[in-house]
C-alpha cells in the first residue's frame, strides 16, 4: 500500500501550488504519510468556469489512475472540487475535495459559514456545491475579491480585498466562520482570523486533514 497523500492543483499555475505545497507544510510530520503537492499539467491556467472545471475531469482522472499505486489518498485542491465523483470512480483510495472538506470543517466552528471567492462567476458554482451537500440553510452567502489567477501576487492587496470581503461576510451576511474560497491562499489565513475574529477555514488544510487520518487509519 502506498504512503502518499498526492494533493493536485488542478490548474496549470505553478505559482499555485506552490502556495498550496505551503499551506500543507505544517500537516507535515515523522511518521506520517508523505504529503506530495502535484502540478495538473493539462488544466488551464486557472479554474475560473464551470468550463474549466468540467474540462479538467478526464486528464485528473487519468493523472490519478497512473499514480493510484503510490497513494493512499488524494486531494483535489480547487474550491469547486472539479471531477470530484469521476475521481473517486477512478482509484480504489479515498478522495477529498478541498470545498466539501473546508465547508464540512467550518460546521464544527460555527452555525453558519460565508465564502470568500476569488471572483464574482464562482460563486454561482459554489452555491450550487453547497446546496448539494444539503448546506444551503448553513450557507451565508459569498462575496468575491474579484482577483483572477493572476493577481494573486499582489499580497498587501490580496490581503486587503479579503479582509474587506470578509468584514462583509460576517456583518452583513451574518456567517460566525469565514472559509477561503481557493487553493494556495494559507499564507493569509492567520492574518485573517486576527482582523475578522471569528474563525477562518483554509480548506486545503481541511482535506488534508482528513486525508491524513484515512491513510493512517488504514495502515
């Protein structure tokens, strides 16, 4: 059995999984399961549709079909967990996706979580997730920094908009718990958390959380 949780970036974006590779280093530990963050070559640069989410199943699948003897768990890390069913079909290990996981984990922080997305056409996907899952009534609503892939460099700013995203989410839209709409951001979660007080999910973190304690349990 492999000892391997693979986390995907299911976008092209280097600089992405890089931000998600850090996010995941604290959950790093002696005697746990090597935690891998991995590049989807063949997505775009950034998952910013339902086009780009959807376009991205068949090349996961087969990215997690030729690693499925080294794993023994994946992570899709994109907040509207493309190809998530697909995916499971695809190996005999469990898989996360990293909106389940986040909104799941911000159910044990508050009554009612709010989202912070990238950008405005997300969040018709993610509202749609969250309904899905039968979250609906825990779902506060979601505003967007409206920042693409590429402008997420900018760190001072990035910081700003979901701060004032946030501030937003909490007075207006009533939510106790604040997830962060996209993979790579950790970086700002403390920081965050500090300015809204309340509680702030980064949902990577989340998945692999929970990745971590299926590949141990079934060791």
């Amino acid at each position: 059995m492999g000892r391997r949780i693979i986390v995907i970036n299911p976008n092209s974006t280097a600089s992405v999984t890089e931000g998600i590779d850090e996010a995941i280093q604290p959950l790093r530990m002696t005697g746990g399961p090597e935690i891998e963050a991995a590049t989807l070559a063949e997505g775009p640069p950034g998952i910013e549709s339902q086009t780009d989410a959807d376009g991205v199943i068949m090349p996961l699948c087969n990215y997690i079909r030729a690693r499925d003897n080294e794993a023994s768990a994946f992570v899709i890390a994109c907040y509207s967990d493309p190809g998530l069913f697909a995916a499971r079909e695809a190996t005999r290990w469990p898989v996360f996706g990293i909106a389940e996981c986040g909104m799941l984990k911000a159910l044990t922080l508050g009554e009612r979580f709010g989202v912070i997305a990238i950008l405005s056409a997300s969040i018709p996907r993610h509202a749609r997730h969250a309904r899905a899952l039968g979250l609906g009534s825990r779902y506060a609503g979601e505003f967007a920094i409206e920042l693409g892939i590429a402008g997420l460099g900018d760190g001072d700013e990035v910081l700003r908009r979901m701060g004032a995203v946030g501030e937003r989410l909490r007075d207006e839209s009533g939510c106790d718990v604040v997830i962060m709409g996209c993979a790579g951001l950790a970086g700002y979660r403390s920081r965050l958390e500090d300015a809204l007080e309340i509680p702030v999910v980064e949902p990577t973190q989340a998945a692999v959380t929970m990745a971590i304690g299926a590949a141990r349990l079934a060791s």
